[in-house]
C-alpha cells in the first residue's frame, strides 16, 4: 500500500478508538496538534566473534574506519546545530566525539581486539554497555539521563561497523512518538519540520530534553509504553507545559488545545519584545531573573531567553557524565566559558552536590543517603575534591571583565555554622596558595549557601552573618519540611511545594536575609512556574532562577504585577490551610491578570472548577 494511503487508512482506523489521555512530564513549553509518526530507530547489535590471529590487524583497521566515520558523522550534526542555533550550541554532539577517543573506550577496544581476539562490533558493544549500565543503575533521574549519550555513540559506532546508514528522517508536519530518541535525532528532525516529540523514556535533564528546549518543539517524556498504544497517523496533541498527551482527542479536546496553541504562538511571537524589557515589576522593582544551567551546550540559551547571568550552574553534573572526578583543568576550562558566556552577569557556582541521588564511585551505600553523606558533608571530608574545584573557580572568576559582576560560589546542603566556616577558611587558603603563586585569579568572589534544611531556615538570621547570599532551594526544602521522597511514587502525591509551612519557612529565610542586607533567590523548580511569580515576589524574593526557556514567561508575569498586590497575595496565602487553597488563590490571580497564560498553564479550568 502507497503511505499516503496507509496513513489514510490508519487516520480512518483512528476515528473508531477512543480519546486516550497520558500524563508524562513536560520538559519543552508548547502545545502542538498533529498526526502521529511513530519511529522506530535501529538499535544495532553485535554478535559474539572470536578472532583468528591473522585476523587482527583488519579488524583494528575496521574499528578505526567506523570511528573515523562516527566523528565525520558527529562533525555534520555540529554545523548543522551551529547553523540552526548558534555557536556553542553543539557542545552535545562534542562530548560525544570525544567518547570515541577516551582512552576508556578506544584503548579499551582495541585491548578487547588485541589481547582477547575479540570482534570490534562486540567489544564495542561490551564496553559502552559497561558504562551505560552503571549510569542506568544510579538512583539518581539525572545521572540515568546520561546513558543516552552512550547509547548514541554505541549505535552509531555499531552501524558504521556494519555499514549501515544514518536514518533521521520523518514526514514533514508530524509528531514524532518513540521509545527513546538521541538529541541528534531531534536536531535532524527539526529540518523536517517535526511539530511535537513525544517519548517513553527520558527526564527533563536529558541532551533530548535539552534540545528540544532550544530548539522550541513542544516534548513530553516519561510516558512508558506510550509508543506501543498508537499507530501511524494518530491524532495527537502534545502539551509541553504540563506533560499531557491526548491521542484521538475529541472534537472538543482539540478545539481547547487548538486555541491554546494560538495564545502560546502570540507569546512567542514576542518573546524577543519581552527578553528586551527590563525585568522589573509594573511599578518598577527590580527582580533579577536568572538561569539554571547544567551543560556548556546551555549556555548559548542564556541570551535567547534574556537570563541576566546563570543564578546555578550544577557542576556535579560534570562530574556524574563522567562517572568519575575531573582535574582541576579540566573544570577550569568549563567554568571559564561559563563566566565569559554570562559576561557581564554572574555566574553562581554551587560546589559539588553530591549524594542523595547523586552518586560517584566513591560514595558509600546508606541507608537513607537524602539525609546522610551529601553534599557540603561529603567535600569537607575530601578536601582533594574541594580545594581543586575551588580552586578552578576562583580562576575562571578572572575571566570576567573588570566592570562584570564578579563570580559567586555557593555552598550546597548546608545544615551547620561551623560548615560554613569550616568552608570558608579552605577558600581563604585556597586563595593564598594562589597568590604566592602567582596565578590570576579574583579574589573578591561572593559565598552563599543553600537553603534546602529547615534547620538553616529556621536559623536564618544567625546563617546571615557568615553569608553574602542565600540561595533556596525549594525541591529540597519542601521535601524535608513535609518528610516527603518527591522520587516515590507512593508518596510523591503528598509533596506540596505550595503547603503553607515550606512558604512560612521562604517568608522567614528572606526576612533574616534582608535585615542583614544580603539578597535571596530561588532556584527550586517554583522558580520556573509563572503562576507561582507572583507570590514569591511577594514575599521579597530577589532573583529567580529556572531553566532558560521559562524565563520569558516568568517575565510576563513579572511586568504585569505591582509590589503591593504581590505583598497582599503572599500574605493571604501565608493564612490558606493548604497547598490546594493556595494553588487556588494563585489561578484566580493569574486569570485575572494574565488570561492567555492562564490558559496555557490551566489555571482558567482549575477556577472554573
């Protein structure tokens, strides 16, 4: 059957099933509407092969024709990113070449050829499924993200092996449904027009999540075994807000995602309008909007979406995709282009959060890990993790102009005064090392620490005078306040990040933190959800800190805001009983002073509710 005529009768096999309704989690803003196209891309394999000596040397030889045609493969996709989103955006598809040359994994290979006569594809295959296993086994949602990098890299080096051709190519106008995609799918898609990306698989921390985010295509993640309920030329709607994804929406379905679409093009339509207005309350209080960023390849966002300057530059996630610590040189390097591409905004860098779900090789098995070695414990206890990272931080602060806002350093799982002392003292030495050695550095880099224990909260006032910030942390703060594990799902319902004592405990922190005359921001996931602005506003907060692209949005709401009506919600909703009759409160003002973001977020049909 022609495919025009199979999708035909795949669309007429559709109008006889009903509308199915899955939420995952939405990791790109947007809404898209359309037909399905469900790709299925090869996962190669090797087969075991033992090799003859005579044997050998060819197949050392194969192995480097297929690496070589891997790189020259990966040096495309980088011009076509450089090309679509700017320079430094293919720091992706960079960290991949560099795979195929990590002496973890080339030397290894040939090792596996050489020593144990063993076949490029499978000794291939044994190696990067060693490490990728490793990473798919950590508790942690974010380090498990990372596998996708060596899958990429295994199925491309196997396909090369065996000949095969690269395949990314799709119907023009549809959404793309699969099990799993790798970020040089999505960036090759893109030229086909592909409206919406949905997977099973995959976090919002993914290199697949993180492209579609620049990219603007609307992705949902996380809906396991979603792929296998539809077929080819399904109806679909995709909403990258919330994670919902429709198939077979019904005629009034589609009609309330089809005018959401419209409201969320006219915003984008001027994005570039509102990334240029200063970020300022309608009566004119400033309150610095910032990025979260976890990768190099972030950082070309930071100016499409008007970040003034990155407010927490996760550096253990340098240090997970590795599986392994990096030398001083090695983070030097990545933190110097971080302060140039923040220039002249700061960049804050939180010190190694390791730990909880967040695990290296040296970690030890506990128990409760959330409430055990992590964090600020773990650094103070090696200081050869710590001071080499201090150290690469203080001389990338150099990087910065002399009239740039200098480079912050913020100091993770802080629950003690004596830890942050402790921490500062190495600082000062540190920077005395550095000093007699004469290597450039700057010295006048802020300290701050999170706000993530309730303890710290509770003694905020005491904390204000050993810092010269605070930065909350609200994933963390909500989850220890409540004593409740967001990653388990038979209590994951009962975190409220809106309940009135984790608001209470915010309020507190920014009163002490004020009275001190030091600033405080909020980079938890509140921070990136416009219908919480208002309130976070409201109750002092002085900067907020997401992802890039919901920045412009969290702007919107910004803009359209007095610093009395902010104050007035923040104190009703101090009052509420619960999370529910907060969330409530902040629809009701959003619909009433932004409707096309109400719509987009939901909050019309909650208060119609």
């Amino acid at each position: 059957m022609p495919l025009p005529e199979l999708h035909d009768a795949a669309d007429a096999a559709a109008q006889t099933r009903g509308e199915i309704v899955v939420d995952g989690i939405g990791v790109s803003p947007g809404v898209a509407v359309g037909p399905v196209y469900l790709y299925a891309g090869g996962a190669y394999q090797a087969d075991p092969q033992e090799l003859g000596e005579d044997e050998i040397e060819a197949e050392a030889e194969r192995f480097e024709r297929a690496i070589a045609r891997s790189e020259r493969e990966l040096g495309k996709i980088r011009l076509i990113a450089r090309q679509k989103l700017g320079d430094g955006s293919a720091g992706i598809f960079d960290a991949q070449a560099l795979i195929l040359r990590d002496s973890q994994f080339y030397d290894r290979v040939h090792d596996f050829i050489r020593k144990r006569r063993m076949g490029a594809g499978w000794a291939t295959q044994e190696v990067l499924d060693e490490h990728r296993q490793r990473l798919l086994a950590s508790d942690s949602p974010l380090l498990r993200d990372r596998a996708g990098d060596f899958f990429d890299v295994q199925n491309r080096v196997l396909r090369n092996l065996q000949h095969g051709r690269a395949v990314s190519r799709i119907d023009k106008n549809r959404i793309v449904i699969a099990k799993n995609l790798t970020a040089a799918d999505v960036l090759l898609f893109s030229r086909h027009g592909v409206l919406g990306v949905v997977l099973d698989h995959g976090g919002p921390t993914s290199h697949v999540s993180i492209m579609a985010r620049a990219l603007g295509v609307p992705t949902s993640v996380s809906l396991h075994g979603l792929a296998a309920q539809v077929n080819p030329g399904d109806e679909v709607i995709v909403d990258g807000f919330s994670g919902r994804v429709i198939v077979n929406p019904t005629d009034e379905t589609r009609e309330a995602y089809t005018e959401k679409q419209a409201r969320f093009a006219n915003l984008e339509a001027t994005r570039d309008e509102v990334v240029a207005e200063p970020s300022e309350t309608a009566d004119g209080h400033h309150v610095s909007l910032q990025a979260n960023v976890e990768f190099p390849q972030e950082f070309p966002l930071l100016h499409t979406f008007g970040a003034e300057g990155v407010g927490l530059f996760r550096t253990e996630m340098l240090f997970l995709t590795q599986g392994r610590a990096l030398d001083e040189e090695q983070q030097f390097e990545v933190y110097r282009d971080a302060v140039a591409a923040a220039a002249p905004h700061a960049v804050t860098f939180r010190l190694l959060d390791l730990g909880g779900d967040k695990v290296l090789p040296m970690a030890r098995r506990e128990a409760n890990p959330f409430l055990g070695w992590r964090g600020l414990r773990i650094l103070l206890d090696k200081p050869e993790i710590l001071r080499p990272q201090i150290r690469a931080i203080l001389r990338a602060a150099a990087a910065s102009g002399e009239t740039d806002a200098p480079a912050r350093l913020l100091l993770p799982m802080v629950s003690s005064l004596d830890e942050v002392r402790l921490t500062r003292a190495a600082i000062r030495e540190v920077i005395a090392e550095l000093e007699e050695a004469g290597v450039e550095h700057r010295s006048d880099i802020q300290v701050g620490i999170m706000v993530e224990v309730p303890a710290v909260a509770l003694m905020a006032d005491r904390f204000a005078r050993v810092s010269d910030f605070f930065s909350i942390g609200t994933n963390d703060l909500t989850q220890f306040t409540l004593a409740v594990d967001r990653g388990n799902d038979l209590v994951a319902g009962r975190y409220r990040e809106l309940h009135p004592a984790v608001l209470g405990l915010i309020a507190q922190t920014v009163e002490a933190a004020h009275a001190r005359g030091i600033p405080v921001s909020v980079c938890g996931e509140m921070a990136a959800d416009p219908r919480i602005t208002p309130l976070l506003v409201g109750l002092g907060v002085d900067s907020l800190s997401a992802s890039p692209a919901y920045l412009s949005l969290v702007k919107r709401v910004l803009r359209a805001l007095t610093m009395d009506e902010a104050r007035d919600l923040a104190t009703r909703a101090l009052r509420q009983p619960d999370a529910d009759a907060v969330g409530r409160l902040l629809d009701y003002w959003l619909v009433c002073h932004n409707r096309d973001l109400a719509a987009l977020l939901g909050a019309d049909d909650a208060v119609r509710r």
